[in-house]
C-alpha cells in the first residue's frame, strides 16, 4: 500500500532529480575530468603536477553544461600567480629580493605547464630553449662553459628571484668557487689581480667566448685589453721578449688570477728569470753583480721589451771598441758616477789607477781604439772579483785576462799586451810599466 500522501512527495522528488542531471556532469568531473575521450593527455607525463588533482584545486564551472563548443565553462579560481601562492610561497618577500620580469608580471605558465610534463620542475620546454625563447641564445662562441653549454642555466641563475644581480644564485665570484675551489686557492696566494676582484666576467664570459676559457681575446691581446701601457712598450720595442710571443705568452711568468708578488707572478725576484736562462750566472762565479745579489734582473732588464739589445733599459754598447760618448753607457751610468772615466788623473774616482792614472779614462774615453765596459767587464757575475771577463775577445780570439786582484791594486796578463800592474799607492810598478799607447 502506498500512502497516498507520498505521491505528492514522489511526484516533486521526480521533478527534482529530473532537474538535477545538467549537475550531473560536474559531479563526474572531480573523478571523471580525465578520461579516454576528455583530456585524456592530461596528468600523462613523465612528471605530474601534485597540485593538479583534483582539478577544482584551481578550476571552478563558470556553466551548468560542459563543455560547450566555442565557451569556455570553467574559471581559475584565481589567476597566476595568486593562484599558485595559495600553495606555494610568494616570490619577492625576501629582503632586497628582486624578481625575474615574468615572474613579476606573474606569468607562471609561461615556462610551467601547471597539469605535467615531460621535463623536469613542470617546465614547458627543456631549460636553454625556454630561456632562449626571450633571450638571446648566447652560446654561440667556439668555447661553451661547461655548464651553460648543456642549459643547465639554473645552476647559476634563479629562475625566479634573486638578492643578487643579474639573479645569480651566488654573490660575484663566490659563484663560480661554488665549482671551482682551486681558483679559490689560488686566490690566497697573496697578491690578487684587481682584474679578478673586478669580477671574473671581466675576462670570462660565464656562458661562451670567441676565444678558449671563454675568453674574448687571445693571449696577450686579452691583457692588451687593459695593460695599453705594456702594449705601447712592445710596439716600441727592438726585440720582444721571445716568452710573449709564444702560445702561453704574458702567462708564462704571470697568474692571471694571483701570485705570490705583486706584479702577479709566483717566483721571486731573478727565481723568475733563472728557470728559464739557468746558464746566466756560472756555477763557479762567485761574484755577483751588486743588483743581481738583490734578485733585481729587473734593474737593467725590462722582461717585456725595450727599444735597446739585450732587453736593457737604458742603452750599452754592445761592441767590445766603440768611441767614447755620454750615451753608450748610460744603462751603467743609471747606478755608477760618470766620474770614473771623466778625468784623465784621478785620486778617487775609480780604483782602476796607476797612481793618479786614471785606467778607465785611458782604455774607455778615447776617440780611437776605445775599449768598451764590455771588454773587460762581465754584466752580471764572475769568477773574477770586479766583475773582470775571464776572457776577452780580440778579433776572432779568446784571450784569457788572467785578472788578479792585489790589495792596491792588480794585475793582468790579456795577450793584447804583456803582464802589466797597476798599483793606486805605487805607480809605475815592476815587472812592466803600463804602455802609454796602447796596442792596435
Ligand atoms: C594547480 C592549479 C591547476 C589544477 C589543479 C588544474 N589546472 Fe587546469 N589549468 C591551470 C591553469 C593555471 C591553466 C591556464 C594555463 C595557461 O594559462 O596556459 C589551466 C588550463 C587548463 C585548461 C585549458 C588550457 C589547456 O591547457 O588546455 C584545461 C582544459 C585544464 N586546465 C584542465 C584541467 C583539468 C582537467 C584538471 C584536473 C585534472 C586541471 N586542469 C587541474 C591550473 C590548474
Ligand atoms: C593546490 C595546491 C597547489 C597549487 C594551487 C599549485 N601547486 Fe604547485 N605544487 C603543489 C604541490 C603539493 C607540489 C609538490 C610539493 C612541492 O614541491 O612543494 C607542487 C609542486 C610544484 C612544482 C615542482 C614540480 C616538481 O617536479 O618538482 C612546480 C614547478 C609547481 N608546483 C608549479 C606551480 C605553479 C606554476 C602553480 C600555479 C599555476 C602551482 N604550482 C600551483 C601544489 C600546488
Ligand atoms: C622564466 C621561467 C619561469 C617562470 C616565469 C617561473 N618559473 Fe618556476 N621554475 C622555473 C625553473 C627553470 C625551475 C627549476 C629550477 C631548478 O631546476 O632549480 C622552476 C622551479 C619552480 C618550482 C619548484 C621548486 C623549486 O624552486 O625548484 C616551483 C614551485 C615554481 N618554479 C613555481 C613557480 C611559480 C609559482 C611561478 C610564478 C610566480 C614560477 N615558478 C615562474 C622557471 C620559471
Ligand atoms: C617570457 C620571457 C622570458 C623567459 C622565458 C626567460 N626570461 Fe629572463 N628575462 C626576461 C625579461 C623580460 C628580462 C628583463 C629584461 C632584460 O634585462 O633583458 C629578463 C632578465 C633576465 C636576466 C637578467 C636580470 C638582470 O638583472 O639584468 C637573467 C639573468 C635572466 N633573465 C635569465 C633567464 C633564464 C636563466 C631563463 C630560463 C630559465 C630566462 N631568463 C627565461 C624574460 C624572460
Ligand atoms: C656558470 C654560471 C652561469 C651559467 C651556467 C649561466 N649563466 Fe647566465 N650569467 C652568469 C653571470 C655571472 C652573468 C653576469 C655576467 C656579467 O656580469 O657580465 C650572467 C648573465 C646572464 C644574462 C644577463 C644578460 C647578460 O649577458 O649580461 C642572461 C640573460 C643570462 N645570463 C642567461 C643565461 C642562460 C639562458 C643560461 C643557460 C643557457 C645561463 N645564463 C647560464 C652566469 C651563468
Ligand atoms: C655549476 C658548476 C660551475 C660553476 C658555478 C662555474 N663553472 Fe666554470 N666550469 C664548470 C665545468 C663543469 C667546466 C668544465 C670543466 C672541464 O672541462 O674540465 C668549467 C670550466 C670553466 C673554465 C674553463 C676551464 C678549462 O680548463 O677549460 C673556466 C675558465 C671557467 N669554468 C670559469 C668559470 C667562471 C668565471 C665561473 C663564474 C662566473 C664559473 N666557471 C662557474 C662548472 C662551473
Ligand atoms: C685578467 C683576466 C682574468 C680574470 C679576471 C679571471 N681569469 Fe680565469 N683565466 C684567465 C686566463 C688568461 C686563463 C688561462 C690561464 C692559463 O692558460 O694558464 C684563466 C684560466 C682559468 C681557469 C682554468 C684554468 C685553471 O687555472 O684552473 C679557470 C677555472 C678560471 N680561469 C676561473 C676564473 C675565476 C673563477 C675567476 C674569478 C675569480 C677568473 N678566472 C678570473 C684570465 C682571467
Ligand atoms: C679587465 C681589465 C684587465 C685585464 C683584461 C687584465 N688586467 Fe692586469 N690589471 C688590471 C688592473 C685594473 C690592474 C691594477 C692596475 C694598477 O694598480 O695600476 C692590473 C694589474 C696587473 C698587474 C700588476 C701591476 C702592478 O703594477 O702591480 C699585472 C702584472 C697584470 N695586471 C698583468 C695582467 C696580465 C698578464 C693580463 C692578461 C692575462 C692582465 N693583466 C689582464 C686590469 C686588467
Ligand atoms: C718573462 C716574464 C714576463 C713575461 C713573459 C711578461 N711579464 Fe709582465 N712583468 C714581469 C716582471 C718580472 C715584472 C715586474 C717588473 C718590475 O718589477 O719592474 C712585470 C711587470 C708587469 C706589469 C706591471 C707594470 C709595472 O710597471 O710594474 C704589467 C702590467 C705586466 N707585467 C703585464 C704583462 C703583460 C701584459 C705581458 C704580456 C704581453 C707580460 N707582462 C709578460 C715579467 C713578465
Ligand atoms: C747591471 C745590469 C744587468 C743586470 C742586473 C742583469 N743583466 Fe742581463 N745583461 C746585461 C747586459 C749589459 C747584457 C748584454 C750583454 C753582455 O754583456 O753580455 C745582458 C744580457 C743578458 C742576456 C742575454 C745573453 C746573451 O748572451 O744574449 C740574458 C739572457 C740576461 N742578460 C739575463 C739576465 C738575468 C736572468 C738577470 C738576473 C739574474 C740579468 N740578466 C741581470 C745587464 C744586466
Ligand atoms: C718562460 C721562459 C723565460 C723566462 C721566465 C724568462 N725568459 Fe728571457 N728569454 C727566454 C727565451 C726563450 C729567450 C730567447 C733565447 C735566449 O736568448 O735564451 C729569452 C731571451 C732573453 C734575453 C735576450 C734578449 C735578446 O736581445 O736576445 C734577455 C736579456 C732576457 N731573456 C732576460 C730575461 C729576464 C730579465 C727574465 C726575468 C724577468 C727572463 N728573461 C725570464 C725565455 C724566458
Ligand atoms: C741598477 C744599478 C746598477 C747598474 C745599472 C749597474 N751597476 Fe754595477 N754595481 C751596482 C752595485 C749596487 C754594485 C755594488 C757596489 C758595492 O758593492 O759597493 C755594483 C758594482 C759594480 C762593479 C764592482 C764589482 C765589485 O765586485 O766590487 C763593477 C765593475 C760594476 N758594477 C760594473 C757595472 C757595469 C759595467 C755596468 C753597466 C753594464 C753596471 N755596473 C751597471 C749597481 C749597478
Ligand atoms: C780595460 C778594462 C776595463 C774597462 C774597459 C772598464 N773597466 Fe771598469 N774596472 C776595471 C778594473 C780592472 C777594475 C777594478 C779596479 C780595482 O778595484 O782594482 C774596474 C772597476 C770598475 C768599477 C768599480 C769601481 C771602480 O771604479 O773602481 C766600476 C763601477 C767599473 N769598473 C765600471 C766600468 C764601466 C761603467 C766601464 C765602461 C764605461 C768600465 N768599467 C770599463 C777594468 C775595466
């Protein structure tokens, strides 16, 4: 028996449900969105948006029917990037934060798909494709840094914000000490090159360079770049040191990061020099040159190039009989008194005396036949004391001195004369007077 009051009941029940199916369909949407007829590529993919299911976490029907051809039935709950900070946190809260354009104008989707997708962090594109989609693709150098080479561009950039410039993800060269520590290491060497304190980009560009080690130039012209100064000096000069021409050229003495001195390079004073010219100095010279004892080769030689032989700061004649003029032998004249040649008599100017005889005078300050500093000296040691050659060269001979030092004085015996003695307390001393003209 059915109560008769029911059938009103019934009656309005059925006109209820039969109002209810345009529902219907939303409701099957929570369970039902993703089917092989509707999205079905949607939440397929090798990574899948944890927030993206239920779809209501972001998606609300606008309509009663869906979907409708040519509408659009659903609404975000909120746009980008509201939306998504309702789980995720906000970008830019940081003090000193600043933003990536897009991310500040909030246009998450533009590099995340926020369903799936087949790259990693939901990314629509792999890295250096999205990034260069509005950026210009700067690797195109022939020599790619290892990481930008292969779009591993967040590495080093936070996509999204950064307390730093240029959004690294790391303050200036700490950046690249995140993987290169030895350069770190290198750093404490002592004397850093304010080029690097610069920034490491002032040579290396971090993602690609025309040159190896992403360099903009090559070699010395890298260093050209700044150091004018040492290319001026180059272009003037007669020889360029041969090191600087070779493949390694100005760093085959300096670091161009830091070095233990401060002109950056990690030997010290002739150290430096000696690796590479071991002969310089002959092992049974026992006397050095008084700048040589101080290590400063640099005192007559500058190691990059002069406008005179040899490399030598000031000139020298490089001839054993040369005329006699105030400029030959200004490089020795820079730390000796002119003095001592000056004069043909004198008590104190030079110990090379007979007497008052002045013997530098005699065999240097002459318009014939002048003997040169180099004939009788050695510029940088000897066995000899006085810096006096082992051998002179005569024409095509080598005529040992066979120099000897007394206490007043000494003695020689060059073969371009015989044994000849001076003495500064007694001249004119035995076995043989010195020649008042001197052989040709
Ligand atoms: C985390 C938030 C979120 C969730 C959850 C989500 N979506 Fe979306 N969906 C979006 C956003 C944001 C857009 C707009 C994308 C754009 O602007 O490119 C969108 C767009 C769409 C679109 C239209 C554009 C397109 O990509 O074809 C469809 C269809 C869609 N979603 C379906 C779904 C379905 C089905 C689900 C559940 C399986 C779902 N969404 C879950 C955020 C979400
Ligand atoms: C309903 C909550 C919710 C919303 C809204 C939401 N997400 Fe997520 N999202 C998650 C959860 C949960 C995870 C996984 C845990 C995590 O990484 O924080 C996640 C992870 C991610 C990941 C990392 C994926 C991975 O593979 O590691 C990205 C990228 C992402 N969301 C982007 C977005 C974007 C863009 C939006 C806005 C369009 C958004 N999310 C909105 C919940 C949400
Ligand atoms: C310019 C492209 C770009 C934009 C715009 C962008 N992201 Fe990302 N997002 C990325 C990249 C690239 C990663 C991967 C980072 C990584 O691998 O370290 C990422 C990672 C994420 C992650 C994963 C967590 C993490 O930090 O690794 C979340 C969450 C996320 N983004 C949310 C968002 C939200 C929210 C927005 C909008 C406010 C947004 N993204 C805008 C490129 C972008
Ligand atoms: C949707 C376009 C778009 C995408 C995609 C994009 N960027 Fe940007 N990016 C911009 C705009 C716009 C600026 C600001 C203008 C400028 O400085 O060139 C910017 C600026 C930058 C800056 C310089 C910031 C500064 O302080 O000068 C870096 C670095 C950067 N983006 C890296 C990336 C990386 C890495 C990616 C890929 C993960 C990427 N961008 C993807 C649009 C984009
Ligand atoms: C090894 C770290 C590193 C990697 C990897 C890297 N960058 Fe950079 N990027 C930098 C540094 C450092 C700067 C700042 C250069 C400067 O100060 O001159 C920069 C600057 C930028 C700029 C600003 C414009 C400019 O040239 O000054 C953009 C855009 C950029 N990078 C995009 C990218 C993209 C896209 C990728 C991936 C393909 C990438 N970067 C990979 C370190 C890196
Ligand atoms: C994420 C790690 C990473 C960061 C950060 C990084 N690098 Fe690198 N870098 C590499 C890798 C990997 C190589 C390739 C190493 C190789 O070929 O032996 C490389 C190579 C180099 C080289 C060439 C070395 C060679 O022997 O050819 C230079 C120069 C260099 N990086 C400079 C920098 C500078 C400058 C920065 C900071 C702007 C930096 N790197 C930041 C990973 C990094
Ligand atoms: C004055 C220009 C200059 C600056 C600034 C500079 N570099 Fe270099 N870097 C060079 C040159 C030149 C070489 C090649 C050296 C060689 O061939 O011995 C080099 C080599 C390298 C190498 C590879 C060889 C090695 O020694 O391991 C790395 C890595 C490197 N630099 C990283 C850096 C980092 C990190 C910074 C910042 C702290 C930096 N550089 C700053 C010029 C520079
Ligand atoms: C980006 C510019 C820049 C580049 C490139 C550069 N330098 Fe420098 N360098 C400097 C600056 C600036 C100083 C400091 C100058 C000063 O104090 O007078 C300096 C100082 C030096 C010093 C020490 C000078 C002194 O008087 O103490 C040496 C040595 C040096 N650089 C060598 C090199 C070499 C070698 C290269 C090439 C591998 C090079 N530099 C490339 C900018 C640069
Ligand atoms: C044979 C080793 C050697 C080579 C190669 C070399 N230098 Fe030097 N450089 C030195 C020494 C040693 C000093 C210190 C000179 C001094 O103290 O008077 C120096 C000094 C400098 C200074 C400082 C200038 C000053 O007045 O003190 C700069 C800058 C410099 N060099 C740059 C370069 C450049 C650029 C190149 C490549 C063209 C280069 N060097 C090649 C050994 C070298
Ligand atoms: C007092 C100045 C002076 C000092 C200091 C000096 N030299 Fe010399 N150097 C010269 C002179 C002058 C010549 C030229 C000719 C000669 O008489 O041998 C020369 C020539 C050279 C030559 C060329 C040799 C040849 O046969 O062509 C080399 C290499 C040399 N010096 C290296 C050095 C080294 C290394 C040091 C430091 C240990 C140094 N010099 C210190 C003055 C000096
Ligand atoms: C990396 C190796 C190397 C280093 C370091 C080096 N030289 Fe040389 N130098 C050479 C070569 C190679 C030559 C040419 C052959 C020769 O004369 O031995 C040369 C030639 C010279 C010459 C003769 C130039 C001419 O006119 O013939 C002098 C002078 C000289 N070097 C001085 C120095 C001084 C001073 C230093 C230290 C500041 C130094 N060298 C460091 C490699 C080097
Ligand atoms: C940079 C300065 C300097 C230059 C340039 C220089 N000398 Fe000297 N010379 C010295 C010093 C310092 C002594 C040591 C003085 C002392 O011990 O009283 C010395 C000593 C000497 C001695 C004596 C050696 C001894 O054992 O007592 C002779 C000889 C000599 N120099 C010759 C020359 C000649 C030749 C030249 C030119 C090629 C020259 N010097 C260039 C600084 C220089
Ligand atoms: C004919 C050989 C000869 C010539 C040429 C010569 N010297 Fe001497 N020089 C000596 C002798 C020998 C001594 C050692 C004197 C003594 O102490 O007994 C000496 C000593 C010196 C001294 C040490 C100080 C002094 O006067 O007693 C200097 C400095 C010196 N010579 C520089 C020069 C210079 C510069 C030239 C070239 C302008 C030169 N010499 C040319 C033989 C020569």
């Amino acid at each position: 028996m059915i109560d008769p009051l029911l059938i009103p009941l019934v009656f309005f029940m059925t006109v209820l449900i039969s109002l209810c199916p345009p529902l219907i369909p939303i409701v099957e949407a929570q369970d039902g969105c993703v089917t092989q007829k509707c999205h079905s590529t949607m939440l397929k993919g090798k990574s899948v948006h944890p927030g993206a299911d239920p779809c209501e976490g972001c998606h609300e029907a606008t309509d009663t029917t869906h979907p409708v051809k040519g509408k659009k039935t659903f609404k975000l709950l909120q746009e980008p990037p509201d939306l998504c900070y309702t789980c995720h946190d906000a970008f830019g809260t940081g003090e000193g934060m600043k933003l990536h354009s897009p991310v500040e104008e909030g246009t998450c989707t533009v590099c995340h798909n926020p369903h799936q997708s087949d790259q990693e962090k939901l990314l629509v594109q792999p890295m250096g494709d999205l990034c260069f989609g509005c950026h210009e693709n700067n690797i195109s150098d022939a020599s790619v840094h290892g990481p930008a080479g292969v779009g591993s561009c967040t590495e080093c950039h936070n996509p999204h914000q950064s307390k730093y410039d240029k959004l690294r993800v790391e303050e200036g060269e700490k950046l690249c000490f995140l993987c290169h520590a030895d350069i770190q290491e290198d750093l404490k060497k002592g004397h850093v090159h304010t080029a690097v304190t610069m920034g490491c980009p002032s040579c290396h560009n971090p993602h690609s360079g025309p040159y190896k080690m992403m360099l903009p130039a090559d070699g010395k012209d890298l260093c050209f770049q700044c150091h004018s100064d040492i290319s001026d000096i180059i272009k003037k000069a007669k020889i360029i040191h041969p090191p600087i021409q070779t493949e390694r050229s100005c760093v085959s003495c300096h670091s161009p990061h830091a070095g233990k001195t401060e002109k950056l390079t990690d030997k010290m004073g002739k150290d430096l020099c000696l690796e590479c010219h071991k002969g310089i100095i002959g092992t049974s010279d026992q006397n050095l040159h008084g700048p040589i004892k101080q290590g400063a080769c640099v005192a007559c030689h500058d190691p990059h190039g002069t406008p005179n032989d040899k490399l030598l700061k000031k000139h020298y004649v490089m001839d054993y009989y040369a005329p006699y003029n105030d400029t030959n032998y200004e490089l020795c004249f820079s730390c000796h008194d002119k003095e001592l040649l000056r004069f043909p008599d004198t008590s104190f100017a030079t110990n090379f005396r007979d007497g008052q005889r002045n013997l530098h005078y005699l065999h240097v300050n002459r318009k014939k036949k002048s003997r040169t500093c180099r004939f009788c000296h050695e510029p940088h040691s000897s066995k000899n004391p006085k810096l006096i050659r082992n051998y002179i060269q005569f024409e095509q001979w080598r005529l040992p001195t066979n120099f000897e030092k007394t206490e007043t004085g000494g003695t020689c015996t060059p073969g371009c004369h015989k044994k000849v003695i001076y003495d500064r307390e007694t001249p004119g001393k035995e076995p043989e007077k010195p020649p008042k003209t001197l052989p040709p």
